[in-house]
C-alpha cells in the first residue's frame, strides 16, 4: 500500500470515529430535547389546564349557588358562560393527555362534567317554589368533577416527575457515552496515528543506519522493502548499496591482484640491487654506489607499500591468518619500543616505556600486534618535532588491555580525525608515508576483537589507545 493511502485511511479512520461520535452526540442529545419538549410542550400545559379546570369548577360552584339564593340572571349567564370555556378546556385537555390512565380519568371528570352540567341546568329551570331546601344534587356531582380533576393532576403530576427522572437519566447517560466515545476517538486516534508515524520513522531509522553504515564503508544486508514510497526508496538504495559493495570488491580484488604481482618484480630488483651493492657483479664506482643505494631504497618503499595493501586486502576480506596463542602483550610493547629506539634517537625525541598493573596477557598473534604497536609509536616518532617525548603506555584496565601511544608532537587537525583510519589517508601529507599504516592498524585491532580510539590536539599532540580483551 503507497504511503498517500496510509496517511489517507489513517486520517478517515479518525474522521469516521469523530463522525460517529457527533452523530451519537446528536442523537442523545435529540432523545433529551424530545423528553424536554414533551415536559414543556405537553405534560406542563395538561397540568395548568386541568388546575385551571379544578379551579373553575369552584367558581361554577358560587355562581350557581348565588343564583339560587338570589335568583338573579347575570349569574346564570355568567354560569353558562363559565361552562362554556370549562368546556372549551375539557377539548383542550384532551389532546394533552398521553397515557391511557389520563385518557380514563379525563373521560371519567368529562361525564361528571356533563351530568353536573345537566343537573344546574334542570335546577335552573325549576321555579322557586319547587326547590328543596337539602343540599342539591348537582352539588355531589361538581364534587365528583372535582375530584375526577384532582385525580387527573395527580396523575399528570406523577407523569411530569417520571419525565423529569427521565431527563435526568438520559442526561447522565449521553454525558457518560460522549465522553465515553470521544475518549475511545481519541486514544484510537492517537493508536493509529502513532502505528502510521512509528512505520514511517522505523523505515527511515533503517534506511539512515544503513545509509551511515554505506557512509562508512560497511556495507550491510539488504533493508527490508515495503509496498510504498519509502519501500521504493529502499529499493533503490540497495541497488546502489550492492553497486558501490561490487565496485569496492572490485577494488580490492585490483588492489589484492596488483600487490601480489608486483611483490614478485620488486623482490627481484632489491635483491639485485643488494648484489650490486655488496659488488658480487664487480666493484662499483662512488656514483654507482649511490645510484644503487637509491634503487635499493626506493624498492624498499615500494615493497612495504604493496605488502601493506595486500595486508589490507586480506583484512577487509577476513582472510589474513592470525595465529591465536596466548602473548604478554608487554613483551609487545618492549619488542616494538626497542626496534624503534634508533629511529627516535636519531630524530632526537625521547622514546619512553610506562606500565599500570601487572596482568598483560591476553590471546592473538604476537607479530600482528608487534606490527600494530610499530605503527603507531612510528607515526608519533615521524610527527614528534627534536625534543619532544613519545610514551607508550600499558595499563591493566580488567577485563580489556590498553596501549597507548601518546606523543607531544604537531597533533592532527580535527577536520581529519573523523576519517584517520581509512584508507589512503593522511593528516599530514608533507610527512611522508602511504596513508595505510592506521588503516592495517585498525583491522588487525578489529580482528583480534578490540577497537582504537585517538585523542589530538593540533599543536600539541596525540594519543592513540589500543583496547584488546583478554579473551577474543
């Protein structure tokens, strides 16, 4: 799947979660609106209305009462009148009523209404003389309205309670699912955000290591190709990774294939050149003599420049043999400090022997590290101006072992010491020297296990510091 698509459905996923959890919102929040607005719009009416029905049926009842005592017509209009609105109300009420208790009640107080209604009337239509002075019969059945309204109220009353209840609830519970549902949103949100980002940065994590490994010349195994932009990156980066790992194998097997023939011809010369100079062929004039020391030096030179480049070779290849053995490492040490005693009493620099500890054995091939002890302490003689002091120092450190070779000659610039144990490269180059001498330095240390590090100074000197393990 391409990159776009990811970053695409990553972002429709949220936007869904966020969409369903609006929509779950809005319905909780229309589920409160609807109890709300049945309270408002229903049940509260039907309570004033039938209060206002309770309370006009008093009023029925003094007006028919002060007609019948005074016998004056304004209050039997106001009577009909009156009756006219209760049924007015009655009409009203039923269309506020919901449940079937409502509608019993309500049916219960309209023929109440009517027989009470009935009564007065036929009441009203008695003359004087007729009428009974005992309580009138329309004066039970007001009673029986009443209380038929009073019965109603409370139900409606209980109705508006039950609603309130269940707004209260139903608050409560769209309160508890929204954040209920925005919280998942959110943590879903943040899950496949952070799944996306972490895929993303781990590919680029791999592709920089591998980068900065190729940067360095190690070239690793292939990094593993995904469907999508950074997969194509990937795959374009290996094909350039076993590019440049052909061409430095083609490299080496160059370098490998050309010290080998050229140590066979140089060999020839310098031993002709040491016949010609002990005079086997014949004695040779004070020119000659010269011409053939120059030969011999030269060839010299060149010899230890292809010996080093094929020593190099076989190291980058892992196939230079190393004979693992247990060495005192400070035999090393005082084997590679005497044979370069001359060399730094010639250049008029102190060559000095220091030791921390007693325990200095460790396991590895005994010339290779004589060779890596001369290299090192032969770069601190050449680089240590007349007067200066070179140190090699042996330090029992544990489970490890460290040389170091510390000089106070002119020091490396910090631009170089990034890349001063690579190949063919020199902080110094009006020094002399190949350029190869750190670089075997560093793969026989590599092979025995161990690792170089290196301090400067420019201007002030250098330490170069050797750790081997006691046991590889």
């Amino acid at each position: 799947m391409r990159l776009a698509s990811k970053i695409f459905l990553a972002s429709s996923l949220v936007i869904l979660v966020l969409a369903g959890v609006g929509a779950l919102s809005l319905g909780a929040v229309g589920r409160l609106v609807s109890v709300n607005r049945e309270i408002t719009t229903q049940t509260v009416p039907a309570l004033r209305v039938t209060g206002g029905l309770r309370d006009q049926m008093l009023s029925l009842a003094r007006l028919d009462a002060r007609y019948t005592v005074l016998r004056d017509r304004r209050y039997a209009t106001a009577w009909k009148d009156r009756v006219s609105r209760v049924q007015g109300d009655f009409e009203r009420l039923r269309g506020l009523v919901r449940t079937k208790r409502e509608r019993v009640l309500l049916a219960e107080a309209v023929a109440a209404f009517e027989a009470y209604r009935s009564e007065v009337l036929a009441e009203h239509a008695q003359p004087a003389r007729l009428r009974t002075l005992g309580e009138p019969r329309s004066r039970a059945l007001g009673d029986r309205v009443e209380d038929a309204l009073e019965r109603l109220l409370d139900e409606t009353y209980g109705r508006v309670v039950d609603a309130q209840a269940e707004a209260a609830r139903l608050e409560a519970r769209t309160w508890t699912g929204v954040l209920l549902a925005l919280g998942a949103a959110v943590v879903l949100a943040l899950v496949s955000t952070a799944m996306l980002a972490h895929r993303i940065t781990r590919s680029l994590r791999r592709l920089s290591a591998a980068t900065t490994a190729v940067a360095a010349g190690s070239y690793r195994e292939p990094i593993p190709e995904a469907r999508d932009e950074i997969g194509g990156l990937a795959r374009s980066f290996n094909a350039m990774a076993a590019q440049l790992r052909r061409i430095d194998e083609t490299k080496e097997e160059f370098y490998a294939t050309l010290s080998h023939e050229l140590r066979s011809p140089l060999t020839s010369v310098r031993e002709a050149a040491y016949l010609l100079r002990d005079g086997v062929p014949g004695q040779l004039n004070a020119k000659q003599a010269r011409l053939v020391t120059v030969i011999g030096n030269s060839t010299d030179r060149l010899l230890r420049l292809v010996n080093q480049m094929l020593e190099l070779s076989r190291l980058r290849a892992g196939v230079l043999p190393l004979t693992r053995e247990r060495v005192d490492l400070g035999r090393i040490v005082a084997r590679a400090v005497d044979e370069l005693r001359p060399q730094a009493e010639e250049g008029g620099v102190v060559l000095a022997r220091e030791t921390v500890g007693d325990q200095f054995e460790a396991r590895g091939d005994e010339d290779r590290l004589v060779q890596v002890v001369v290299n090192l302490v032969a770069n601190a003689v050449r680089f240590t101006p007349r007067g200066g002091r070179v140190t090699v120092r042996l330090i029992d450190a544990g489970p490890e072992i460290e040389i170091q070779v510390e000089d106070t000659g002119v020091g490396i610039p910090a631009a170089a010491l990034p890349r001063i144990f690579d190949s063919w490269r020199q902080a110094h180059s009006d020094r002399g020297g190949t350029g190869l001498g750190l670089a075997v330095v560093r793969g026989v240390v590599l092979a025995h296990g161990g690792r170089v590090t290196v301090e400067s100074q420019e201007g002030k000197g250098s330490r170069f510091t050797v750790l081997l393990p006691r046991e590889p």
